[in-house]
C-alpha cells in the first residue's frame, strides 16, 4: 500500500541508491503497531555515519514524538533530517559536502 509520502520516499531511495551500498545501507522500518513510536521513516548508515529521515509532505512538519526521536538521534550524533524529498536530499548533500564528498 503507497503511504500519503510515497513520491517523496522514492526520490529520497533513488538518491541514496545513486550513493552505491559501499557507501549507503538504509531500510524503512514497519512499525505495525509493535515498534517505538515516532522511528523515522528511513534508517540508514551513510559513509559510516548513522541516520534517521522522517519523509514529510510539502506543507507537513514531523509529529512531537517524530521530533523527540530525531533530538534523541542528534544527541549521539547521528544524522536527523526531516522535510519533503527535495529538503532531505539537499541537507544529506550539504552533509556529505562538508565532509568532502560531491554526488
């Protein structure tokens, strides 16, 4: 079933495939109910560093518990980003940019 961010999830995929599995391993958690409340939509590791993407519709902002989970992965400096897909794919660009990678 496509979720309402469906679009957004497959630019932000298709970015992140671009990166190659040498660099780039992710997947999209199926909370079901069972899982913690608020886990981004896209967990991954990105040139060694973990990350978290919570996908969002233009004109939509993450939840309370969305943003409470992102604080909890910046705390450990894990990467936290959330936005539309070109929001999400332009702050890992920014990110990989200071550390001297160009995609």
């Amino acid at each position: 079933m496509k979720t309402p961010e469906w679009h957004e999830k497959q630019a932000i995929k298709e970015f992140l495939n671009k990166i190659g599995p040498e660099h780039c391993w992710y997947f999209l958690p199926m909370m079901n109910g069972y899982g913690k409340s608020g886990v981004p939509d896209i967990i991954g590791s990105l040139y060694g560093t973990c990350f978290g993407v919570e996908v969002k519709r233009p004109g939509n902002q993450p939840t309370v518990i969305q943003k409470k989970r992102m604080s909890e992965m910046s705390r450990t400096n894990a990467l936290a980003v959330a936005g539309t897909a070109e929001v999400v794919i332009q702050a890992l660009k920014d990110w990989l940019a200071v550390r001297g990678v160009v995609v």
